[in-house]
C-alpha cells in the first residue's frame, strides 16, 4: 500500500497493559517482528511482517494506567481532521483528543461514536498507513460491533461519507460500509450470543491461512477464543481477546475471494 483514500481504514494500534508480553504473543501467532520508536512522550513500537525492513502491519504502545481497559484502536484516513471532528461532535460523538502531530508521521486524534465505540483519525505526512493489507498476517477487514444499527449507519455515513449496503453474513443484519464502489468497513448488531462484557467497539480482523489453527494456537499462547472458528461467505473467521484482554478477529478468506472483505461493486458477494 502507498496511498490510502479518505475514509478508509489505514492503521491499526494496541493499547497494552503489558508491551512484552504482547510482543510474544504476535510474534508467536503471526510471525511479527517488532522495533520501537523514541518519541519525546513515550516509545511506539511498529510491528513489520518478516523484519525490520519488511512492511509496517500495526502499532503498540503501553497503556498510561492501569485504569485503562486493552484494545485494539482501528484508524482511518481524513484529509481534514478538524472538519471531521465537527462533524463528529455535531452527530452525537466526542472528541476524546485533540488533533496532534506524530512528528513526521502524520497528524492523529481520537474519537468515540454515540454509544462509545473509540475510534482514531489519521492525516498522513510521511506515514500513509499499514504498508501491506489484504495479505496472510496483515490486517484485511475493520469491524463494529453495536447495538444501534440505524443510529451508526447515521452517524458514520455523516462522518466518513460511507454507504450502508445490507449483507446476510453470521448476522441476520450485518452492514456493509462503502466508499465509492469500494467496501471499507463492516457492522454486526450485538445480540445475545455476544459475550455480555461485550461493549460496542471496533476491532481489527487479520488475514490467516488457517482460521482454526491459528484460534487454537492463540488459546495455547493465552488467547480467549470467543467466536470458535465459524463459516461465513466471506470465509472462516474467529473473535478472541488477547492475553491482556485486547479484541481482535483473524480471517481465512475463502479460495479466490481476495476482493473480498476490501472489494469494488458487487463482486465481493459471494
């Protein structure tokens, strides 16, 4: 990836209670390497497929208390981070920081949806994002779980400009999110066979090759597996917390869906 367009996702970041043990845990699921950063507030590590020199896949950084629940932050691109703010606020969100420059990587600020799913904005400058998706051990799918379909369908089409197109996955009532002809994002309703701990949030899906064995490595690594490895048209997918307690989702996409969850028109349905 060189460029990304706005609105669509570009990063994803892990707020950790533990940066070390975190460090092992992806490394052992997903092959990671890991190199840290120095910033004048507090070290950033960068995970990278393969080595220092391989691509950019996602963030890390340690948790500023131990207040502060572990997750997985899911960005995506702006080319105006005020602008978007506003709107925000003005269609029930909050600001949770003020737009901050990352040295030369690019301009940042978070932001939390009406029913408090947290979510970031990215301007790049030098760093337009994860430098591979869509590929074995990188990201390939953003998802939000939420209780008010119709009210985030509102919200997030006002924000990022997105269509809501209806698609009958594991959900009786998943949404598809689009830009232009191309799907960005997706939305599931949490019902009751959610964990009941489950609040509304963002999480990251990350392609595997194996959806059952890499769930069941993560549960030897200290992984929670939620969702067991499941069927849907896209592929197999499964829903776990990390040792610490993040949410994520890993992905098998099925033979020859590569446009699919990221696609144009309506070949990704499948």
């Amino acid at each position: 990836m060189t460029a990304y367009a706005p609105g669509f996702p570009t990063w994803a970041e892990l707020a950790t209670p533990d940066v070390r043990e975190s460090e092992r845990f992806y490394r052992e699921l997903f092959g990671w390497y890991l190199y840290t950063l120095t910033g004048s507030l507090a070290d950033y590590q960068i995970f990278t497929l393969g080595d220092v020199q391989g691509p950019e896949v996602a963030g890390m950084h340690q948790l500023a208390d131990d207040t502060m629940a572990p997750e997985w932050t899911c960005y995506f691109r702006t080319d105006d981070i005020q602008a978007t703010l506003d709107t925000v606020r003005a269609m029930g969100g909050r600001e949770l920081s003020e737009p901050t420059d990352m040295a030369n990587l690019g301009r940042m600020a978070h932001c939390a949806d009406p029913e408090g799913a947290d979510f970031a904005l990215w301007t790049p400058y030098d760093f337009e994002g994860a430098g591979v998706r869509d590929e074995p051990s990188a990201m390939c799918w953003t998802e939000l779980a939420s209780r008010d379909i119709e009210g985030a369908r509102r919200f997030y089409g006002e924000v990022f400009g997105w269509k809501a197109v209806d698609r009958s996955y594991y959900a009786p009532e998943y949404t598809n999110w689009k830009v232009g002809d191309w799907s960005v994002a997706g939305m599931v309703p949490l019902e009751e066979w959610w964990p009941a701990d489950f609040d509304p949030h963002w999480i990251p899906y990350f392609w595997v090759s194996d959806c059952d064995a890499t769930a069941a490595r993560a549960a030897e690594l200290g992984a929670v597996v939620h969702v067991p490895p499941i069927d849907i048209k896209p592929g197999r997918f499964a829903v776990m917390t990390d040792p610490c307690g993040a949410r994520l989702a890993v992905l098998t996409p099925v033979a020859g869906s590569r446009s699919e969850p990221y696609g144009s028109g309506d070949a990704e349905v499948i």
